[in-house]
C-alpha cells in the first residue's frame, strides 16, 4: 500500500522534486518572496544514507505541498469509499 501511495504521490509531482521533503524539517513555504529560491535535501528513496538537494522556488514548492495534500486526500477518499 506505501509503495502505490508513493507512487501517486511522485506521479503529479513538479520535475525534479520526486521526493517528498524530509520529516522534521519544518522547512513548510512561509515567506512573502514567491520568487526567494528554497534548497532542501532529501532523502534518496532505496538508501539509508544517500540525499539528494532540491532547489526551486518558494512558488513551487508551495504548489508542489498543495498538490501532495490533495493527492493524500484523494487516495483516503477512495480508500474511504471502497471500504477499506
């Protein structure tokens, strides 16, 4: 089940963010700067040590949160309706 959630999750994701960011970053989008560029390492998916840094801007990875919570919402809806 993690892995078709993953997979959903990367689907509509933006190109070059395939990974969702790191937990405990605390690093959510909250600046004023739409344009201010946001760098974040995440964790390479299959490894325990590998990270990979990710930069766009604060625009994008608003809309990128924004795209995995409705994602998130969609897949536990569906969930939801099929009795599961």
């Amino acid at each position: 089940m993690r892995s078709l959630i993953f997979a959903a999750l990367t689907a509509i994701s933006i190109p070059g963010a395939a990974f969702a960011y790191p937990e405990g970053t605390g690093d959510h989008v909250a600046t004023t700067d739409p344009g201010k560029v946001i760098c974040r390492s995440q964790e390479v998916v299959g490894s325990r040590l590998a990270t990979e840094k990710t930069c766009h801007t604060a625009a994008e990875w608003a809309q990128y949160e924004r795209e995995m919570r409705l994602t998130t919402d969609r897949i536990q809806m569906q969930k939801s309706h099929q009795g599961g």
